[in-house]
C-alpha cells in the first residue's frame, strides 16, 4: 500500500487529496491499483505519520502466526478428559451477522461513559431486564442501519452480534421492551447534555465559548392529532412537506459540531420566538459565561437582541441581516474602501447605536450564487420558450404551467417579466411574451456573494467575525445528519412522549457520530465517520459448527479478520480488537442446530 496523491485546481487555487491505495494482480498479469481510504486534504505532518503507519504495516505483514485449536500450554489438558475426534469435513456455517460495527460503537459508547451514566439511571426492570442494553441496542441500530423500532425487532437485531457483544438473547429487542426503554428516556435530557460536555472537554479540550443555534422540523405519517395542546401541528415545513404534521427541533452545537442542548417545539412555532427560552435554557444548565452566539437572520427579533446588549454580562450575539437592510447603509458604505480580511473575503464597517455593522463580499460565494442563478435561469428561460412553441393550450393551462415553473426557479423568475394573454385572446408567440429585467438582474450581480452582519462585538477582528459566520455550515451539517445517515424522519410514533424519545435516540447518536469524526478529524478530515462505519461493517460474526464423533457440536463464534485498511484504522484510533471467544460443545446427543438459533 502506499500513499497517492489527486491535485485539482479550484477557483486559481491548487488543492492535493490523499488516498491511501494498494497494488492487486489480476488475471492475465495486470495490476489495478484500489483505493482502500479516503484521507481528503492534510497536512505535512499527517500525511508522514499515514506514510509511517503504512510502512510499519508492510514490514509486518509477511510474519504470520499460526493458531492451534487447543492450547498446548496446559500440560495437563490430554489427561482431563478423553480425546474428542471432529468430522473437519463435515462443518457448516451458520448464523453470519455484522460485527465490526457494532464493536467500534461499543467503544465510543464506553469512552463517553455512557454505560455508567445509564446504568446507574435506569437499573433493571422487575424482569431483571437491562435497560442499558437495550438502549444500546436502539442507538446502535440509530446510528449504523437506522429505521422503525418494528424492523430493529423483526430483523436487525438477529442479523447484527448486538446480542453477543452485550450477551444479551432475543427477548431483549422485543418490541414491547424497546417501546418501555424510550418511555424511561427524556427525563434524562439535562443530565445527559451536563455529562456529554464534561466529557467532550476531558477527550478533545472543547471550548464551548462559540454557539451555533438554527432550527429544523421533521415530519410524520399520520394524521393530524385531535389534542390541540399537541406539538404536531402544520407549519413552515424544511423538508418541502407542508401536507403533514411536523416538529421543529432547536439545536445548539459548537463549531467542531458538538452539541450542547435541543428542544423539540410545536410545528408551528415560528423562528424568532424561541431564541429568548434558550438563552434562559444555556444559563440555568450551565451557568452565565462570555458566550459567542452565531445565528441566522429570521431567529433574534430586535426586543431580544437589546435584552442580550443590556444583559449583565451581556451577551455576544452575531447574526445574518436581511440583504435588504443594505439600502439603509448604502450612501456611509459606498465611500469606504474593502479591507482584504483574508484571500478571497473583503469587508466595510458601520458603527451604529451599540453594534457592528459588517458588510462582506466573497469571492467564492460569488462565483457559487451566480452558478446556481446560471443554471435557474437557463432552465426557466428554456422552459418559457417551450411553453411559447406549445399549440393548443389554452390560457388556463399557461397560467397553471406558468405556476409550476415559478415553483421550480423562484429566484430566476423574480429576473423575468411575463406577459400573458387576454381570456379572449389565443395563447401563441405574439401574446405569450416575456424578457429579462435587466435592472433586476444587476441589482442582483452586486448583491451576489455579500452578506451583511451585525454584532454587538465591536471590538473583535472582522476576519475573525466572518470565520464565526460561516461556522454556521456546522449545525447545517448537523441537520444534515439527522435527516440522512440517522434518518430521524418521518416519524410513525403516536404517542407524544415516544416521539420525543425518538428523537433522543437520533441526539444520542448524532454525539457518537461527532465524537467518531472528531478523532478521524485529527489524522485525516476527509476520513468521514460513515465511510470508517461502513468499513468496520464488513466485519462478520459466524458460527462454525463442527460435528463430533459421538453425536456432539463443537461450536466455534468467530469474527472475521480485518483486511489491511482497517488493520490501518484499527491503529490510528488506537483500538484493539478483543479475543475470540472460546468453543462451545454441545450435550451428548445434541444434534444440529436449526439456522436461526443461537448455537
């Protein structure tokens, strides 16, 4: 194996992507070179120590050790019992599940200290069932195959080594037993965020100085509940859903994506109420602090931005404005010079009445905005000319067609003008016109890339001002997540506690995904946590079942060895696999187990 290097150049800039690949012959004596990690972008120092490793790797991979099926370092074990002779061609395999990872959640779940933490809360039930296990199984199945809890019942449980790494049979993922695991829950939400950030500052050295807050809303397939006190409600729909029933979810995360605390809110609750309960919410879990809260236009209303100014301590704020808020500055801003803050990003400041006015224009952003308003227009201007060559459609149709296209590109027809024809007039060329705004469109090529911030932190460095804005890509990402690799909706719960418990596990298993790419983050950024998950699943768990001469099993659980990528992993994240679990034989006449059972 050995390092390879992928250089493309973007926006004038050269940029190198690091893989690590291995040579592999094939038929016919070619050889192919595989990828087997995606490093992404490092740095000198983390590209010599995979360099290290690799090399390590190599020298080591000829030795090999040869396993013997009894241990010769008992002297006395021929005597203990009579020699058991084994049928070596007539074994069978049963039983294969994924194993890898579920370990490795297993170790990020001992690492945070989760197992004493529910542990001690939950106990046991009357049935003396564990529920720390079982909560390990729901936000395992949350975090590596997500889905309903009937599937992690029916399926994945018997299909994954959940039960053998927790030595726990079936009965633990009845679904009754999950459904009574997520009643016990949410009670617990405090104490776990408390728990999670005195950890998070004992592994990695968290700050959580910097708060990143946006809200989202996940939706449900069922019927609008009758209670009217119920939190699922129609409203302002993110996921473009506005026929169901929906949630919003505030979140609070650092900028390395840590989070800190959410809150599940009716789904009609508007963005620019709920900011004051969570300034109220930080400071009573964690005490008053100089904090650095970062947020998006829509979220501070004015009354709460003066309540944080007039605050003791006050309380920092820095929050997107409105691009139409730039008329009010335009006559102050367009006699001052761009200060360069850093390559490609300028800025001009405006004081006024307590606060920090920042105007910044990105030369990234730019090209990005008007790329994506290229390709609205163009597909817009095509569609109308399309609509234009269309015979015998009359004005009804146009008009409900003309909808659907104003639907698809809002932005690029707020650049078009469209003319229509009369209820008595015949839709064709000459009374269907439309033509570009040009006004429009250059009001819009000045606005593209800027954005217009304000703060009341007058006195911090404007380059350091617009790196805390663009942190706000963090708790995107964290949505991101949730609705993707955790698939947090839809949501088919009834009752309104479960719900909440629903989403506690997807919380729950968002902060082991952030801890996962937190330690990847420091050898490799572009080493994803999902892509290091999907390695580690392709580690199996089977049964190999040997017969004995006297009617008997010799049963042997073992996972499969790792290949040399995650040999690499194993080592970087400085884990190490555990020992293969002894033999098992059956009672004298015990004959074949059925395929599903456990032996």
């Amino acid at each position: 194996m050995f390092l390879r290097c992928n250089r493309r150049t973007k926006d004038g800039k050269a940029h190198c992507y690091w893989s690590i690949v291995e040579n592999r012959r094939c038929s016919g004596g070619r050889v192919v070179q595989r990828p087997v990690l995606y490093l992404g972008e490092i740095n000198d120092s983390q590209r010599e120590a995979w360099a290290r490793s690799i090399e390590a790797f190599d020298e080591a991979a000829g030795c090999q050790t040869k396993l013997r099926l009894f241990a010769a370092e008992d002297p006395g074990a021929a005597g203990l019992a009579e020699a058991v002779q084994v049928r070596l061609s007539d074994f069978v395999l049963r039983r294969p599940r994924q194993w890898g990872a579920c370990w490795l959640f297993n170790q990020l779940w001992e690492q945070l200290g989760l197992r004493a933490f529910w542990h001690e809360r939950l106990g046991l039930s009357r049935e003396k069932t564990d529920w720390e296990h079982v909560l390990q199984a729901l936000v395992a199945y949350r975090l590596i195959d997500p889905g309903s809890e009937w599937r992690l019942h029916r399926h994945w449980y018997a299909q994954s080594a959940m039960g053998d790494l927790l030595g726990e049979d079936e009965p633990l993922a009845a679904k009754d037993t999950l459904y009574r695991c997520l009643d016990l829950l949410v009670a617990h939400k405090d104490a776990l965020s408390s728990h999670l950030t005195k950890r998070w500052q004992d592994l990695f050295g968290v700050q959580f100085e910097v708060l990143l807050y946006d809200l989202t809303s996940t939706y449900f397939e069922s019927e609008p509940p009758l209670d009217p006190d119920d939190k699922r409600k129609h409203g302002y729909s993110r996921d473009k859903r506005p026929d169901c029933v929906q949630l919003v979810i505030g979140l609070i995360v650092t900028p390395e994506g840590f989070p800190l605390a959410y809150e599940v809110l009716a789904g009609n609750t508007s963005d620019k109420t709920t900011l004051k309960a969570f300034l109220q919410k930080i400071e009573t879990q964690y005490g008053k602090a100089q904090r650095i809260w970062v947020m998006d236009r829509g979220i501070p209303t004015e009354a709460v931005l003066q309540e944080m100014r007039e605050s003791q301590p006050p309380v920092s704020y820095l929050v997107g404005t409105p691009k139409g808020r730039l008329s009010q500055f335009n006559a102050a801003l367009v006699e001052q010079e761009w200060q360069a803050v850093r390559e490609g990003v300028e800025v001009k400041l405006r004081a006024q009445e307590g606060e920090l006015y920042v105007l910044a224009r990105s030369r990234a952003r730019r090209h990005k905005e008007r790329a994506m308003r290229r390709r609205q227009l163009k597909r817009l201007w095509q569609r109308l000319k399309d609509l234009q060559q269309m015979k015998r459609l009359s004005r009804d149709q146009l008009l409900l067609k003309l909808g659907a296209a104003k639907s698809q590109a809002p932005t690029a027809w707020r650049l078009v003008e469209v003319w229509v024809p009369s209820p008595q007039e015949p839709v064709n060329a000459e009374t269907f016109r439309f033509a570009l705004r040009k006004e429009r469109l250059r009001e819009a090529l000045r606005h593209e890339g800027r954005y217009l911030l304000r703060t009341n932190l007058r006195e911090e460095a404007p380059a350091q001002l617009w790196a805390f804005y663009t942190q706000l890509t963090h708790v995107e990402e964290a949505f991101k997540n949730l609705k993707g690799e955790l698939a947090i909706g839809p949501i088919f719960h009834q009752n309104l506690e479960r719900i909440e418990a629903h989403i506690f596990v997807a919380f729950l298993a968002y902060c082991l995904l952030v801890t996962l790419r937190q330690r990847l983050r420091l050898h490799a950024p572009g080493l994803t946590a999902r892509a290091v998950l999907d390695k580690f699943a392709a580690m199996q768990m089977l049964d190999v079942h040997f017969p004995t001469t006297d009617g008997r099993w010799l049963i042997f659980a073992r996972y499969t060895q790792p290949e040399k990528d995650l040999q690499l992993l194993l080592a970087k994240l400085g884990l190490q696999l555990p020992a293969q679990s002894p033999p098992r034989i059956t009672a004298q006449g015990h004959l074949a187990a059925p395929a599903n059972s456990p032996l």
